[in-house]
C-alpha cells in the first residue's frame, strides 16, 4: 500500500480552498502501480459473479474498464446530463461542494444483474449514493463498491454502506 501511496500527491487549495486534493495521476502513468491499483481493487470481486461493473463519471471510468476486463465482466458508464443518447434514469444529488445529476442508460442493467459498482475516490459519499440509488433503480443487485481512495474522515462510508460491501484499497 505504501508503493501506491507514494504515488498519490495531495493538491492543497484545489478545487478551491482548504480541499486538500488527492492527484492520482501519476499512479495512472506508472505502469507496476497501475496495475496493482487495479488488481487490489478486483480482487475481493474474483469469483463473486460480477456480471457488469459500472463506472462514475469520469475517473470512475478509468479503474471500472480495467476492473471489468480483469473480472471478465461488462462495463457500463454512469454519466453526467446530456452525454447519453437513449432514454435514461437520473438523479439529482449534493456534492461535497455544490449540487450535481447522474445518469444511466434505462437498459442499461437487467433487474438481478450482478454489479460492481466502482469509482476512483469515497469522500462523503453523495457520487456513490447517487450511483447506487440508481442501479436500485434498474433493479440491479449491488455485490460491492470499490475504490482506490477513502477519505475516511468524511464517513462518506456511512451514506453507501447499505448498499452493499464497500471496499476501499488506500485509506487516509
């Protein structure tokens, strides 16, 4: 775990003051840590039955392609307004600094649909809660939630956990 914290630089002030911001980036460029960020991040899932891992916008997409091909499972994108071209299930919700929407594809998942959900980062939880309160709506079965980073801080944990296990791979 120290390998990969190494490769975390905290931002201070961003995106705007007293946000101390993890910056992953340049785990993404290194390729051992890449692959071990998702590795850690699969595993507990191995033999679950994932059958779809979905993906919040944007930098749950990065981990959530990854994870789905190590799981040998399909991948679905959760997305902000307007970037889906069929008809869609949203919700509106509160982030840690202002108010936001996702959305899904309505065909999307099948009611009973084994699914991972996956994002880059738990904070107060509200992107998961979201996400998750959508799935239920498509009648997915949430095996888990991973993450690469939980600040726990924020007990963003407590807002998801009903949801399904939540594991997270680095805890600050």
């Amino acid at each position: 775990m120290e390998q990969l914290k190494r490769l975390i630089t905290d931002v201070p002030d961003f995106p705007k003051p007293g946000i101390v911001f993890k910056d992953f980036t340049p785990l993404l460029a290194d390729p051992r840590g890449l692959a071990l960020a998702v590795e850690l991040m699969a595993n507990p899932y191995r033999g679950t039955g994932i059958e779809i891992v979905v993906g919040a916008e944007s930098r749950g997409f990065i981990f959530g392609t990854a994870i789905a091909q190590a799981l040998s499972a399909g991948f679905v994108p959760i997305r902000k307004p307007g970037k889906l071209p069929r008809r869609v299930h949203g919700v509106d919700y509160d982030l840690e600094y202002g108010k936001d929407r996702l959305e899904i594809h309505a065909d999307a998942i099948r009611k009973g649909q084994r699914v991972l959900l996956v994002d880059d980062l738990l904070a107060t939880g509200g992107t998961l809660r979201a996400s998750c309160q959508l799935l239920q709506k498509l009648g997915a079965d949430i095996t888990g939630i991973t993450v690469l980073i939980e600040l726990e801080f924020l007990k963003g944990r407590d807002r998801v956990r009903d949801f399904g296990e939540v594991y997270s791979v680095l805890k600050y």
